[in-house]
C-alpha cells in the first residue's frame, strides 16, 4: 500500500531529526530541489550535502500542522529550540508525487515570543 504524501512527509521530517541519511535518500527524488530564504534551488546532492547535517543544532523541533493542500501539496508548520535556546518557527511547502519529495520550499518565521 503506498504512503499518502503526510505519511511521506513526516517520514522525511523523522529521518532528518534522527540523522537517517539512508533512509532519507530513499524519499528524495532524483530531481529534488530545495529552496529557502537562504538557498536558492539546491538539487538534492547539495541539500544532503549543506542542509541535511543540520539537525545537532536543534535541541527539539515541534511539528505544529502537517496538512495535505491537495494530492501532493503538503503544508508544515512547526516550532525549534536551537542549541542558542531561542525558539523560531517555520512552514514549509512540500510536493511529494509517486511516494517520493520532489520540491520543498521553506518560509522562515519569526523568532519566537519577539516583540516588534
């Protein structure tokens, strides 16, 4: 039975947290791109490379929503504790089609509790 497009998305989420670079790699397509305020259309080689091994700087990443827009558009909401002790929060908009993530586009929020 093939996994809805949630189940694929926090599978992704749980392989990253936990550092699975195996297991990821099996849920990234070929032709994956990764887009952020701070990256612009990585492949999927450079994500594994650059963004992948971030997860040490969190102390805790809080999953918020996780909600199907449509039949592969997946919206992420969620919260982290970086090592630093401050807390932000993030969306991110994920396409997964044919079980696999092909695009995720990041927005980063605010920090958390900040006053303007």
């Amino acid at each position: 039975m093939a996994k809805s497009p949630t189940d694929v998305v926090q599978a992704a989420f749980r392989c990253y947290r936990s550092q699975d670079r195996e297991a990821a790699l099996a849920l990234y397509a070929e032709d994956f791109s990764f887009t952020s305020p701070q990256d612009d259309h990585l492949d999927r080689a450079a994500f594994f490379e650059r963004c992948f091994p971030t997860a040490d700087r969190f102390v805790e990443q809080r999953m918020l929503h996780v909600v199907p827009a449509d039949e592969e558009l997946v919206l992420v909401h969620y919260e982290y504790e970086l090592t630093t002790g401050d807390r932000y929060r993030n969306v991110e908009a994920i396409i997964v089609r044919d079980g696999l993530v092909r695009e995720v586009q990041v927005f980063f929020g605010g920090k958390v509790g900040a006053r303007d």
